[in-house]
C-alpha cells in the first residue's frame, strides 16, 4: 500500500490571488512538478480502489465519505476560494468564451444525440451532453494546473473556482430539466397502461385523474428546484460571491479558520472516494440526479 505523507498533498486551500495579473516573463516553462503531482493524486485514487476492492470500506461507509466530501469539504473550499478573489480584476471575456465552448459542445452532443439514437430520449440526451462537459476541475485538475503554471501564470488555478460553476449553474440544469421530463414521460405511459380499461364518459374520473397528473408534475418540479438550487455547492457558490462583497477586508478569523480546516481535508477524501468508487459501484444504487450535481 502506498502512504502519502499529508504534507506532500496538493494544498487546496485558495490565497488572495488577483487573476487578472501576468506571469513574469523570465520564468522559464517546466513540467518537474506535473509527474510528481500525477503520481501523488494517483497514488490516493488507487489507495481508495484497493480499500473498496478489499472491503476495507463498506458501500454504507463510502456513502458518508461522498456526503461530507459534498457537502462539506468542497462548499467550504468554494466559498473560501471566492470570497477572497478580487473580482474587479476578473477577465470575464476569459469565462464567457469557457462558457460559450462549453455551451457548443453541450448542444452539439444534444443534438447528434436525439438525431441519431432512436427511440428518442431526451433523457439520455441530457445525461450524454452533461457528462461530454463536466469535468473533475478541484480533486485533479487543480493540482495539475498549479504544477504546470504555478511559476508563470499563477492566477490560472484561480480561475478553477470560476469554471465549475458554469457547469454547475447553467449547463447541468439544462440536462436535469431534460432527465425529469424523460422520466415524467415513462411514468406518465407506464401510469396509463396499467389503468383498467373503462367506459368513456365518467368525467369525475377523468378529472380525478388529470388532477392527479397534474399535481404529482408539480410535486417532481417542486424537487428538482430543491435538488438543483439548493445544492450545497450551488448555493455556496452564491454565498461566495456575496461573502466577497459583505467582507472586503477579509473573511473574518474564526470563519476563516473553520472554512480553510474543511477546504483542506477535500484534496485527499475526494481522490480517495474517486478510487473507493470504483469496485463499489455495481453495487451502489445509481441516483443519477445527486451524481450529477455532486460532480
């Protein structure tokens, strides 16, 4: 088993950075520090597989690693990371061309999607378009990214903190809006097959069962508001960008000090549950609206 001392750890936790400065210019490109950092996030996701494949950690355990890696470690980190961005410096025509690739790729895989495969599915449309544009920006890309620009451009892994969101906030909704009217449609035909068949002209139970439509529609929407806007993450984000503006001085100590002890536990936890994941999987029941959104 490979032990990873924590001090060698990719540190997660954001410093005050102005992302719209340049790198100097005498600092020559080098890639020492990438393979070190591969080997270090690799070491960890394998930890985490042979801890699943050896049932070391059971399925019931996992499930509260995910949950306070979600829930607590990465919402912390995010809220720390943008309440200390100087965002009078942010380069918003950077985002906007991340969000504008993103958003054709989204689209484009949307499209062939529901040209292509039939029988038509808007469902897994959505679900293929989510999963061509996620990516996993904080447990291995940002140690990748501070490896390979740490010396020249410095403010780039600060923009991490910036991308994610995107996904977070604009595109993955789209996908979840077309999952939930996909199941809406199945469970819709699947209600009306297995209805008895009857004589027309009992307007009490058509009526009845419109009502019925209509209120578990509501009900589904109701969640998926609840599941997409009150997300952890989603809503620390939020709370980020509103954290920055209420504290120009700084996050308060105590705040800080709290925040910055969860941010610093997600880099280990997250790549060890990505490795831990793995051989669980078959057995874990699949909820594809809290994976998505956890992503």
């Amino acid at each position: 088993m490979v032990l990873i001392n924590s001090t060698d750890l990719p540190d997660f936790s954001p410093n005050p950075v102005n992302i719209a400065a340049l790198g100097s210019d005498d600092v020559v490109f080098t890639m020492d520090k990438l393979y070190p950092a591969l080997l270090q996030c690799f070491a960890i996701i394998i930890c985490g597989y042979m801890a699943g494949r050896l049932n070391i950690i059971s399925n019931a355990e996992s499930k509260g690693l995910n949950t306070f890696v979600g829930t607590f470690a990465l919402p912390s980190l995010i809220f720390l990371s943008l309440a200390e961005l100087q965002w009078n410096t942010v380069n918003w025509n950077f985002l906007l061309s991340i969000l504008i690739s993103k958003a054709i790729v989204f689209f484009a895989v949307v499209t062939v999607s529901l040209l292509v495969v039939r029988p038509l599915n808007f469902g897994r449309a959505g679900l293929l378009a989510i999963f061509c544009t996620q990516s996993n920006d904080f447990a291995i890309g940002y140690p990748i990214v501070v490896a390979l620009y740490e010396k020249i451009h410095p403010e780039y892994a600060a923009y991490l903190y910036l991308v994610a969101p995107i996904s977070l906030a604009i595109l993955n909704p789209i996908g979840l809006v077309m999952m939930e009217m996909s199941n809406m449609r199945a469970r819709r035909q699947q209600s009306v097959e297995e209805q008895p068949v009857r004589s027309v002209g009992c307007p009490r139970i058509e009526e009845s069962t419109g009502n019925r439509f209509l209120r578990g529609r509501i009900l589904t929407v109701a969640k998926f508001i609840e599941s997409v806007f009150f997300n952890p993450i989603l809503l620390m984000t939020v709370l980020g960008v509103i954290g920055g503006i209420a504290f120009p001085n700084g996050i308060p100590d105590l705040l800080m000090g709290v925040l910055r002890i969860l941010g610093n536990s997600f880099s280990a936890t997250a790549l060890f549950l990505l490795g831990l994941r793995m051989p669980l999987g078959h057995e874990t029941k699949f909820n594809l609206t809290e994976f998505t959104i956890q992503l």
